[in-house]
C-alpha cells in the first residue's frame, strides 16, 4: 500500500452536517472493475506511456507500467483541472494508470481511447490506490491554486498547483479514515463546481470531483458543504505547512 499518496483531504460528513475531519501526522474517479493484470493491456495504455515518457523527458522503457484500472472520470478533466481550468461536468470513461520511473511513482489518468490524458507529480513512494476525491480553489486576486487530493486507502497530497509543488502530505486516522471510507461506499460520483462573478468578493473558482461506488446521489446542498469542509482541512495543512 502507498504509504506516501498522491493527492486531497479529508471529507465530512454529508448527511449529518460537514465539518473538519482529523488528520493523522505525516485528492477522482468510478472504479469500473479491479486492477487489471498485464498481460492483455489495451493498446491506449501503450500511447499514454509514450507520450508521458516524452512529457517526463525519458525514453519510453524507462516507464514501467504497475497498474491500470478502468473508471469512469467526473468530468472532461479527468479529474486533474489545471489552474484556474474549467471542467465540463461529463462522465468520461477512461483508464487510471500508475508507472514506475527513475522520478518515482506517477500516475496518470486518461480517457479510453489514449489521445487525453493528464498526470501529476512523480511520489517517492507508490502504491495501487485510486484517487477518490479531488478539491481545487483556484484565482482571486492574488492568483492562487490550491489543489487537495485523496486516496481510496486515506492518503493525501495538498498541492499549490502554480507552482507545482506539495505542500504537505500523509495519511488519515481514526475516525477520519472511517468516514472516508464510508463516503465511497455510500455516495455515487460527482462533479461539482462553482464560479462567482468578476468583480465579487473572492472571484475564485471552486470544483471538487468525488468518485464514489455507492448508489446515494449527493444532493448539490451536500456537494458544496462537502467542498467546504474540505476548505477547512486545506487551511489547517496549509498553517501547518508553514516554517
């Protein structure tokens, strides 16, 4: 299991109220079956690969593909959005990939023909959990980005997408662990985002893609106080992030 994760935080609770969930010390997708094995891969994983070691500066057998999965992403992003990016909230079936570099563990994510795809930051150490959550805030006045990831076995990775860098990562514990496991048994995936107006207080841009396998649909109400409470949990990392 990864013990250091890629990507978001901390989820509360949906259906009794949300609020900030505890962290232990140390950011989607709808699964549509398991890992799969190697040895029949479908010929899109063989194009990401290409093009990723092209984006990474490698040469392609420099990558070894650990797992790939098949989901369904949220949205047109593939559940990745760039700063300040807007994503059309469509079901996009797709692959989740995890590669083996010199750079450490990738993982990649793209739709089922291969031709987009996206990926994040190498970790230094990997693992086979599929990202279920993914929080992003980004613009204001300042331009920020903030991006929060969570992982199916309660890793996390908090991100300041500009500059493209972590922020702070770990794993939950106890009853925050708990809920988030709940949360993915209970809840069907969703995008949700929000935009305010140029000229509003903040101006800033709000998504958060949650890939669930329950059969409850989250209303919007309980999508957007599920995004605020997540904001909470970024706001403690953040703090704590500082030297």
């Amino acid at each position: 299991m990864r013990k250091i994760v890629f990507v978001l935080i901390v989820l509360a609770l949906l259906l009794t109220g949300c609020g900030t969930l505890q962290l232990g010390s140390g950011q989607p997708a709808s699964p549509t079956g398991g890992p799969k094995g190697l040895e029949t891969r479908p010929g899109a994983l063989d194009a990401v690969q290409s093009r990723l070691a092209d984006a990474l500066n490698m040469a392609m057998d420099d990558l070894t593909l650990q797992e790939y999965r098949e989901v369904e992403w949220p949205d047109a992003c593939l559940g990745l959005p760039n700063a300040g990016e807007t994503c059309a909230q469509t079901v996009t079936p797709g692959y989740l990939m995890l590669f083996n570099t010199p750079k450490g563990v990738v993982e990649a994510h793209s739709n089922r023909s291969g031709n987009d795809f996206r990926y994040g930051p190498a970790l230094e150490q990997g693992g086979d959990s599929p990202v279920v959550a993914t929080w992003q805030r980004s613009g204001g006045f300042a331009g920020i980005c903030q991006r929060l990831m969570l992982y199916a076995d309660g890793g996390y990775l908090l991100q300041d997408c500009v500059k493209n860098r972590a922020l702070a990562q770990g794993t939950l514990s106890g009853d925050s662990l708990s809920q988030l496991k709940d949360w993915i048994g209970r809840y069907q995936s969703f995008g949700w985002q929000k935009q305010n107006p140029p000229g509003s207080a903040d101006m800033f841009e709000d998504q958060l893609s949650f890939n669930g396998q329950g059969s409850q649909a989250a209303s919007a109400a309980q999508q957007e106080d599920m995004f605020n409470a997540l904001a909470e949990t970024v706001t403690i990392l953040a703090r704590q992030a500082q030297p």
